[in-house]
C-alpha cells in the first residue's frame, strides 16, 4: 500500500512537501518515484529517486529539475516530495509510484492546485 | 526526449471485440516498454512490462508485443472492466516518458 498526503492549494511561488507512507513491502529494497497528472492530461514522470545501495540517487524531469527534491526515510518507510517554486502548471494530481524504471505499484495520488 | 505516440487517441470498439493500441517511439526504446491501465477516477496500473511480460494477476486477454520503436497491447476480447485509457511508457533512457493515451470506449 502506498498512501500519499500533504496536496492542497498554494499560491504561485509558494512551497509544498508532499509525502508518502508505504506497507507491506520492504521499503528500504525498492527505488521509488513520483508521476503527474494535469486535470484531463496524460501521465508525467517527475522523478525518481534508488535505494540506498545505490546512494539514494535521484533523477528528475527537466521541467522539475532545481525546484523538486526528492528524499526517503528508509526507517519510517517514507518518501518525500519537496516541491519549491511552484508554477500554476504544476496543478495536477502526484502520485507516489513504487519503482525506478516501470513503475509496480501506485498511491491513490494527491490533488496540487497553484493558483492564486 | 523520447516522444511516445499512441493511436488511435481514441478506440471504439464492442464488448468481445479484440482491441489493438500501438505505440511508436521517437528512437529504439529496445524493449523497455510498459503499458498501464487507468480507470477514470483511479490511480493507473501496471499491466505489461518489457514490453510482452505480463504483469501477475492481470488478466491473460491482455498481451504486449514488439521491439525497437514500434509496440502493440492487445486485448483479445474486450470486457466492460477494459473501459479505460491505455498509457504506454519507455524506460530506456531518461526522461522516462508516457504516450498521450487511448481511450477505450463502448461502440
């Protein structure tokens, strides 16, 4: 299961971190990534970030890329996204995917509204 | 980027009819292809990856095909739990992009 929290609306600018908790998996195994979808628009990868093993390395879409982080906490079984700077066409529903590749599993998402 | 496009947009078809989406990659993609299925008001799901391996506890109607640029999903006898849009993805290189969708509809 993979639930995420903490959309909402925010103003063009602002910061938002959204979360997302996971069960029945060893977290700690598995690279994670975070999708996009605009209202009525087709799927956008944002990001990506590896296991451990791999040093927790992150990779990001270029329409992301120096505003978006990416971060994990493997004992709490938590991904984070940190979303700075945020524009009115980063309005979508984030969805928290398990994998780093193809994507195995999906949260429910969480509505993001920029807006002012 | 790679560029994904999907066709039809838009797929209307009958219930038992067999359904073939294709999706066309910008550049060789190999055969690091998925394909997702999304239900209106759900999170999608992974159904195939590289790209003819069905995921477990997907139904054995569907299947996926090809290599290179060109990829077909197929369902072999469409069911009224289908109704959804269809999203294919490649993984070979970054971004890892999505097509635009096909929307599979009742005639």
């Amino acid at each position: 299961h993979l639930g995420e929290s903490g959309g909402g609306l925010v103003r063009p600018g602002r910061s938002l971190r959204l979360s997302c908790t996971s069960s029945g998996f060893t977290f700690a195994d598995f690279p994670m990534s975070w999708v996009r979808q605009a209202p009525g628009k087709g799927l956008e990868w944002i990001g990506s970030i590896r296991t451990q093993f791999w040093r927790g390395t992150t990779q990001y879409a270029a329409s992301v890329r120096g505003r978006f982080t990416i971060s994990r906490d493997d004992s709490a079984g938590i991904v984070y996204l940190q979303m700075n700077s945020l524009k009115t066409e980063d309005t979508g529903i984030y969805y928290c995917t398990k994998g780093n590749e193809y994507f195995d599993f999906w949260g429910q998402g969480t509505l993001v509204t920029v807006s002012s | 980027d790679i560029q994904m496009t999907q066709s039809p947009p838009t797929l209307s078809a009958s219930l038992g009819d067999r359904v073939t989406i294709t999706c066309r990659a910008s550049e060789s993609v190999i055969d690091w292809l998925a394909w997702y299925q999304q239900i209106p008001g759900a999170a999608p799901k992974v159904l195939i990856y590289k790209a003819s391996t069905l995921k477990p506890g997907v139904p054995s109607r569907f299947s996926g095909s090809g290599s290179g640029t060109e990829f077909t999903l197929t369902i072999s006898s469409l069911q009224p739990d289908d109704l959804a849009t269809y999203y294919c993805q490649q993984y070979n290189k970054y971004p890892w992009t999505f097509g635009q969708g096909t929307k599979v509809e009742l005639k």
